[in-house]
C-alpha cells in the first residue's frame, strides 16, 4: 500500500480518482507579459517588473471583469522585443492582440481600456494560437516536473505557439495546459496525450479526457459542458451554447443549446461535499475534503413539451 505521505498533490488526486471536469478558473480577460527572470512563488508581484508598470497593469484588473495577468516564458532568455498579449476569452469570439515592447516601461503607453472601447485594439490582433504550460516551480514541484517536460514535447508541435507560464491554478493536476484566446483548460497532460490534446485543438475539438473546463464558464456550468458533451459526443469547442444556470433545492440546473439541433438540454449536477480527500498542494501537509460533482439527469426540452403536447 503507498504510503499518503510520499506522494505529490498530483499523485494522489491521480490516485484518489478526483474529477479534473469543472476545475477551472473563471478567466474571460489574460493580460501575458514575457518575463525571462526568475519566478518566485508570487510570480507577477515578486518579479523585478518596475513598480509603476505593475500599478499600470494592475489597473487593467479592476478595468476587466475576471481577469488575470500572466508571467509567460519561452525556452530560453528573451532576445529583441518582449511579448505582451491580451486575450479575451468569450464564448464564441475569443480573440488575441499582441503588443510587442521594447521595455516594461513601454507598457505605461499602452491604455488597454481605452484601446477596446474604441475599437483601436483591433490594430493589435493576430492569428496565433497559444498554449501555456504551467512550469511554475516555485509554487509548486509537480508543476515544475511535469509542466518542464511536456512544454519541451510541445515546442516540437507545429501550428501552436507554446509559453512556459506561472501558476495557473490547480498544481495538483499537473501538468497543465490553457489554450488561448479560446481558454481551455487541460490537466494531467503528459507525452502519452498530448498529441491527443494538440490535434483535437487544431481541429477545432475538445479534448474530454484532459479537459478542466471553458474558462468562459462558472464551475457548475463547466461541469455540466462537460456532461453533455460527453453524453451527446458533441466535441467542437462552440458546439454547445450556454444559456442559462439556476440552483435548485438538490441539484443545479444548466441549459445548453446545441449548434444544428432545436433541442435545449437541461443538465442536472449534484454536487457530493468532501467526496475526495486529498493534499491539493505539495507543501502542504493538511488534507481536505475537495467537492465532487456527478450527474444526475439531461431533460430533452423539445422532446419533453412534445410528450405533453401528445398526452
């Protein structure tokens, strides 16, 4: 029997079975800025970036609702112009604009809000399809073992433009993976699925078996996205459209519509408290009790009202 107490976070959330559907964090506006130094546990705060430039940015965090800044990395010290981007992840208009600087400071010139109210951002948007691989060490080890060596497997992907980045949340399902502007989470990414993981994405699809969660989405509605999917193997990631949440008395309810079907989907989840006990990070001792969440029904809207129509 392995003993609790030798195993990573991710070991043990591996081994205890826990969910990695609806773990991811809720993200509709990223703010990447390229940052070759070291990364200390409180990577953007604790970096050398000039205290003025981390006031500027910081500013875009209370002008953007749900949003997040970044440290992004490449493989190597930066050389020439440092990258920053700004990623808006809807649901189905993501977009990416690139900004390349010359210092930090360059960032003070840049009025982000002011840029997307009038339109101007546009002027900045590129094509690239971006996948940030949590390598960040210093918050935890699993990141930094199982994060290092799928980010080198990725360089090697074409079509795909890969970033080592900080914390991402949820080191315990290391190594993980945001793919960008779309914000699609993916946990326990390893060389046996990232090619899995890379094509479905290229191609437009989800892939479930890695998948956390759309970070346009609440937790419950990511868990029932999930579900559905799964149920009706509908895979393209604007497939399903959301369309309204609401808690019940024992259970939450969430509708998707369906991309070419007239049917709304109701999904119901229940949620099970403290259904898996687990460290969720290695420097911690303590373990907790982390909610799991389990399905419980689809309602066929249209097929439903027919019946009643037909009764």
């Amino acid at each position: 029997m392995t003993d609790e107490k030798t195993l990573t976070c991710s070991q043990m959330s591996s081994q205890s079975g826990e969910h990695l559907y609806g773990t991811a964090l809720e993200v509709k506006n990223w703010f990447l800025l390229e940052y070759s130094g070291v990364w200390k546990r409180d990577a953007f705060p604790e970096s050398a970036v000039p205290e003025e430039v981390k006031e500027h940015l910081g500013g875009f965090l209370s002008s953007f609702e749900e949003s997040r800044i970044q440290l992004i990395g490449g493989p190597g010290p930066s050389k020439g112009n440092l990258a920053f981007y700004y990623a808006h992840s809807s649901e189905f208009s993501p977009k990416l604009y690139r900004f390349e600087i010359e210092t930090y400071e360059d960032l003070l010139l840049i009025d982000l809000p002011e840029l997307v109210s009038t339109g101007e951002i546009e002027k900045f948007s590129c094509e690239e399809r971006l996948a940030l691989v949590c390598t960040h060490g210093a918050h935890d080890g699993c990141c930094a073992v199982a994060g290092s060596g799928v980010y080198k497997e990725l360089l090697k992907k074409e079509g795909i433009s890969a970033w080592r980045t900080s914390h991402v949340g949820g080191h315990r399902f290391a190594a993980n993976m945001i793919m960008l502007p779309e914000g699609i989470y993916y946990g326990r990414v390893n060389g046996g699925n990232l090619d899995d993981v890379v094509s479905s994405h290229l191609r437009g699809e989800i892939f479930l078996d890695c998948f956390r969660g759309r970070s346009c989405y609440s937790q419950t509605s990511q868990v029932s996205d999930y579900f559905l999917r799964k149920e009706i193997e509908k895979l393209g990631i604007y497939d399903i459209r959301w369309q309204f949440e609401k808690d019940q008395e024992d259970y939450t309810s969430v509708e998707f519509g369906v991309e070419g079907d007239t049917t709304v989907y109701g999904i119901n989840t229940v949620v099970m408290n403290h259904g898996a006990r687990l460290r969720t990070s290695c420097d911690s001792p303590e373990v907790k009790g982390i909610p799991q969440f389990f399905f419980y029904g689809i309602i066929h809207y249209e097929q439903w009202r027919e019946e009643k129509e037909d009764s």
